[in-house]
C-alpha cells in the first residue's frame, strides 16, 4: 500500500473517532449545565487543549461563546466541524479504498453540520446526540464493510490512538482542572462531577457491571486507565493500538517502523506495571501529561519513519495542524 494512502486512513480514523468524543462530551456537558446549573463548558476546552487559542480568538471575536468555539469554529483545529470537514476531505480522496457505504454516510454527515449552524445554537444536545450516533453508524460501517488488510489496520491504529488521547484528556479535565481543591473530596458534588466523566466515557454502565455502586475518583480512574476489558479504557487502547500496528507494518522494513514499535511497547508494559494506589501517590496529572506526550511521540515516529520514509513523500496539511494543538494547552 501507498505510504500517502496509509497515512490518509489512519488520520481518517483518528478524525472520525475525534468526532464522536467531542460530539459525545459536548452533549455531556450540555447535559451536566443542565442539572448543576453550572457553565462548564471551559471544562471540555481544556479537554481539546485549546483554551490558548480560544482566548486569542475571543480578542477578535468577542461574541464567541465556549460551545460555538468547540462545534462550529473553523478557526479551531480541534472544533468539530474543523474535524469533521478534514474527514471528509480524506474519505473523498480514499474512494477506491473505503465502501460507499462510509463515503455516503461521511457526506450525509458533513451536510448535515453544514446546514445547521443556526440549529446548533437553539438545540445543542440534540445536534450533538445525532452527530455522535452518526460517527458511531460510520465508524461500525467501516468496520463491516472494509477489507481486513493493511489499511484497515492503519484506520484501526489512529482511532485508538485518538481514543486513548481523549480518554486520558477527559479524566484529567476532571481530576486536575474541575476540582483544583480537595474542599469537596467525596462529596455529592464530587461524585456528580465523577459520574460525568463516565457519562463522557460512556462508561457508566461498564462501571456499574464491574460490581462498583457508589462513584468515587479512585473505582473511575481504576476503569478508564487499568481495565483490560473496557474498551475505551487507556490499558485497552495501548494494547489495541500495538497490535494493530503490528498488523498494519508487517510488511514494514524493520528500521522503519522500530522506532513505533518501541514506543507503543514500553507504553503497554508501564501502563500495566501500574497500579491504581500507585499512580495516585505519584501524581495522576503527572503520569496522564506524560501518557499524552508518549502517544505524541509516538504518532510522530509513525509519520516520520513509516509514512514519510518515502524520499518523495510531501508533507500534509493535516497533520501539521493537529500537531500544532495537541498537547500544547
């Protein structure tokens, strides 16, 4: 398979699988302001990393709220519509390569957003709901309409990069951002702010069928990180992610993609030396700021030494912007 064609695959299913987290928290928070009375919006800024740049952009645009900011801005690389456009401009190129079923479905979607800036504004839950269940129709599409071969593997490798990015980056909103203060510790405030984050996971039921019946930081943090089970889970994704590279770079020129390799396997084997008491004492913060970073490196080596390998390979607009705002908060 071309270098170019892999690439565009992997970033389809990183952008694909960014939509349905960002569709899905917004209509959390949406929710959660709802029932707290609170405007928590700035909480799911600081998930996508952009609370720089949205600052910057309300000196210009005085009038931008949070949830235009995060949904419809074209002038923020991580707002949904910005994602989804860049979807759909790499599912257009990659027809020979997806069914079309999914090009249909990633069209129908992108229309949908872009004849709805008004709706947005007047029913933002119910936009975000059917945005989210339309990636969800899209990304099982994929997966059932797709040959099994080798750019299947690569969609396979950016979606659950991408999952475990926004996993990591919904608990730490929570832990290090919606409660700078142990005021409230175990209160009922902390535990609606907890269930939230499962709700952003979805992973309140999984939560529940694990036997836990009050919510608590340390039972959340122990699912979202450690569990081998839940598919959204930080231990999941990491796994699910090396053996999909594995799959995808079998053909691979070992040099080229030994740099990926290492990094995702060091990656696994830290995250499942762990334990929960563990990475509390040594700072949850600190061990998710690094886990971001070590899957920033990681998708570098992978456009690096394996997509970009090629001498004539040319750069690609794409990923430069994503780069440029990931992490960097």
């Amino acid at each position: 398979m071309l270098s170019r064609v892999a690439e565009n695959l992997y970033w389809l299913g990183r952008y694909l699988e960014r939509a349905e987290n960002i569709a899905r928290m917004a209509r959390v928070e949406h929710e959660v302001m709802l029932e707290s009375g609170q405007e928590i919006w700035h909480s799911l800024v600081s998930t996508t990393a952009s609370n720089q740049l949205f600052w910057d952009t309300l000196i210009e645009s005085p009038e931008l709220t949070h949830s235009e900011f995060l949904i419809y801005s074209m002038n923020n690389p991580a707002s949904l519509r910005s994602t989804l456009v860049r979807a759909r401009e790499l599912a257009r190129g990659l027809r020979e390569h997806i069914s079309r079923e999914v090009w249909e479905e990633i069209n129908a979607l992108y229309l949908f957003l872009a004849l709805r800036k008004e709706y947005i504004a007047r029913d933002i839950h119910e936009f975000c709901t059917e945005t989210q269940r339309r990636t969800q129709t899209i990304l099982g599409l994929y997966d059932n309409t797709v040959l099994r071969d080798e750019g299947r593997e690569w969609f396979r490798c950016g979606m659950y990069l991408e999952r475990a990015d926004m996993t990591s980056r919904i608990i730490d909103a929570k832990y290090h951002i919606l409660l700078p203060s142990d005021d409230s510790v175990g209160g009922p405030f902390d535990r609606f702010q907890w269930t939230a984050v499962l709700r952003s996971a979805s992973a309140r039921e999984a939560y529940r069928r694990m036997g836990n019946n009050e919510v608590d930081g340390v039972n959340v943090a122990q699912l979202l990180i450690f569990s081998q089970e839940f598919p959204r889970s930080l231990a999941f994704c990491v796994q699910a992610l090396q053996r999909h590279c594995q799959l995808a770079t079998d053909e691979t020129p070992k040099r080229r993609r030994a740099a990926a390799e290492r990094g995702i396997a060091l990656l696994h084997l830290d995250v499942g030396a762990l334990d929960i008491d563990q990475l509390i004492d040594d700072g949850l913060h600190e061990f998710l700021d690094e886990f971001q970073q070590r899957l920033i490196d990681i998708d570098r080596a992978i456009n690096d030494e394996i997509f970009r390998a090629e001498p004539n390979a040319a750069p690609v607009q794409h990923q430069t912007q994503h780069q440029t705002t990931i992490g960097q908060d």
